[in-house]
C-alpha cells in the first residue's frame, strides 16, 4: 500500500487485491507480534486459580490454535473474495 497526497489523495495497493490476504492487512495494521498475549489472569484476585493447578494454556495464550481454522480463513480470503 502507499499514499497519496493531494486533494484526490488516499491510499493505492500495490498488488492485486486477490493477492492481499486478511492476515495480509492484520499484520500491516497491527505489525506482525501475536494478537493474543496470556497475562494469566486466571491466577489473580481473591479467587484467583493457584499456579500449580493452571496445568493446560488458556484459550488466550493458544490463540489462534484456540480458533480451529482461523489460520487457514486468515491466509485464504483475499480481497477478490468481497
């Protein structure tokens, strides 16, 4: 993508919209860091889990494997697909 300046300005894709994935434009707009981060908040509070009984990951910190096909979606639907 790129700018353009100007009174008729905006932005341009540089390729193809089939081309362009949605993980494509997730990662231009969020950068490429993961979008799920586990704080594990499950331990915290009054009533919070102790550490020793959180033995299996929560949905959060798996997460996109939380989501069964979200990577394929994300890698598979392009622009042309609108």
């Amino acid at each position: 993508m790129k700018s353009v300046q100007g009174k008729t300005g905006g932005y341009v894709l540089t390729r193809a919209a089939a081309e362009i994935t949605v993980l494509d434009v997730v990662q231009a707009v969020d950068g490429a860091s993961p979008a799920f981060v586990c704080t594990e908040i499950r331990q915290r509070g009054p009533l919070g889990t102790p550490a020793e009984d959180c033995t299996e990951s929560c949905p959060i910190a798996r997460g996109p494997e939380a989501l069964p096909g979200i990577g394929v979606w994300l890698t598979s639907v392009s622009g042309s697909d609108g």
